[in-house]
C-alpha cells in the first residue's frame, strides 16, 4: 500500500485524513506542485520548490516546511514507495477554519500538506511521444490569475472530457483570438525554425519545464520567439507541442481538424525531448 505524507505524517493511504472544514475542500484555497522522477531522482525540483513559494507568497499563505524540508519529504516518498519512474504531487492549503467563513482564517489554523506519490513505469518512454498527440481548441474560461498553481481544477477537467469526447487527447484554450496553454501544459508552434510560445503574464501558468526547454533551445542555438499566437498560425505551424512536468516535450499532430505536420512529430520537438530528457536526468536530484 502506497504511503502518503500527511502533516508531518507518513501514513498507509487509507489512514490519512484531511478535515471536511478544510478550505482546500471548500474554497480551493489550495496550491500544489507535480515533480517527475526519472529513475528514483527528482526532476527540476529547485523550480518547482521555488514556483511552490511564489504562489504561496502570492495568496497570503505560510510556508509549513522549508525548501530542504520539502526536499526531504519528496526523497522519502520515493524511496518508502519505491518509485523508478512517476511523479510526487504536493498540495499545500490554507487549513482547516473552525467554521466555512470566506475571509482568510487567523494565523492560529496551520496549513494542510499533504504529499503523494504515482508510479508511471516507463513515463519517459510513453507511445504518445512517438505519435503525437491531437488538441481541440476551446474558449478559455478560467479565472485571471493563471501564474498561480491553484487547485481550482474544474475547467480544466472540463477541458480533457470536452477533447475527449471529440476524440482528441487534450485541449489548448483561446483568449482574446490566441492560445493561452493547454490544460495542464503550456503550448507551443514551430513556424520555419522559430519556435514560438506565450510570453509570461498572469494569463498562463509559468511552467518550469518550458523554462528548461526554452533555456535548452537557445543554448542549442534554435531561435526563439515569447509571444501570443492564434489559432489560425498554430493550424498552418510545421510543428506544435506542449511541455509539462508529466509529458516533458509531447509532439502535438492535429489542432482540432487541421493535421500538423502532415501528422506525425516533427524534428524541432523530437530533438527538443531528447534533450530535456538528456540534460533533465544529468541534474536530477
Ligand atoms: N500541470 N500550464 C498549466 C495550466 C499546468 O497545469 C501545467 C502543469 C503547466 C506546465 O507546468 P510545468 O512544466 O511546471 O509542469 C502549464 C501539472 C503537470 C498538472 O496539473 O498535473
């Protein structure tokens, strides 16, 4: 049985109890991180602790570890859960308030955290890498501060059942006629050799696995290009993919009817995943 950390607690799964008054459950007043693990090491960790403080910074809410604690706690899981390959999520939330009040408890009510891991044998290696993956575009209908890494999931789920049930394996979101990002990855187009992708704002979350392939990029001397782009010029791209902590770098070979690439993963995405998965695993931790 899988052993979840649990406020300073390493507990067997079914033991680990969160409260019903905690505003993570009733406000989504909650942040959280995903990290990969490449064969039992952390990938990116230094990004995804110092993005986890940036949010937590950001809504007014206390660390309740350090950074090495945090590290710490990650290492264990793997190791007591023996994960080769998978990923730890991490959700830390404003606590438990003695009653459901919108405004903010005193600091008196201790946050919740609450760490698990997922075993994914072979994530690095997933078929989809090979095929590509399709998108649909949808409206994007989430709240304004997207730089946060909230637990307010729910359009994006409503996003992956709205792919889903059009065939496709996920959706990009359009704003104001461009592509904001993906549900749960940040979006990308390939036009001649430029690889271009949205600037940083509060309109997108700022993954760190776009800062790693975009750094990886330039030192590799391929040009890029921080900027919106619209539905039309991701249909008519020569190539397109997405990054995130649980794909890396995935081709994507459709945009809702239009074929990218003639539908099969292009050479700028193929060779950027070799080289975040290369470089990745050399710093993992
Ligand atoms: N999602 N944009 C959104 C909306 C995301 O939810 C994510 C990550 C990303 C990519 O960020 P990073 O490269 O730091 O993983 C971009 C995680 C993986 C998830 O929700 O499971």
């Amino acid at each position: 049985m899988r052993i979840v950390y649990v406020n300073g607690e390493y507990l067997p799964e079914d033991e680990a109890k969160v409260s019903v008054f905690d505003r993570g459950f009733l406000f989504a007043d909650g942040v959280y991180e995903v990290t990969s693990v490449l064969g039992g090491k952390l990938i990116d960790f230094d990004g995804h602790a110092r993005r986890l403080e940036r949010s937590l910074s950001e809504l007014d809410m206390a660390a309740p570890v350090t950074t090495e604690e945090l590290l710490a706690i990650h290492r264990d899981l793997v190791d007591r859960n023996k994960i080769t390959d998978g990923l730890v999520y991490l959700q830390i939330t404003r606590g438990a308030a003695p009653d459901r009040d919108f405004a903010y408890p005193d600091e008196s009510v201790a946050p919740t955290i609450v760490l698990f891991t997922q075993s994914k044998p072979g994530l690095a290696d997933a078929p989809a890498a090979k095929t590509g993956i399709r998108v649909i575009s949808i409206p994007d209908e989430r709240w304004g501060r997207r730089d946060i890494k909230t637990v307010q999931l729910l359009y994006p789920s409503m996003g992956k059942m709205m792919a889903k049930a059009a065939g496709a394996d996920d959706a990009w979101m359009i704003e104001d006629g461009t592509i904001t990002e993906g549900t749960s990855n940040n979006a990308y187009i390939v036009s001649g050799r430029k690889i271009v992708t949205r600037g940083l704002s509060n309109d997108i979350l700022h993954g760190i696995t776009r800062a790693a392939v975009l750094r990886f990029a330039r030192e590799a001397q391929m040009e890029v290009e921080e900027r919106a782009f619209t539905l039309d010029e991701a249909k008519t791209a020569d190539e397109a993919f997405i990054t995130s902590a649980s794909t890396f770098v995935m081709p994507v070979v459709a945009i809702d009817d239009a074929e990218i690439g003639g539908g099969v993963p292009g050479p700028v995405a193929t060779r950027l995943r070799e080289i975040y998965l290369e470089e990745s695993r050399k710093a993992a931790i």
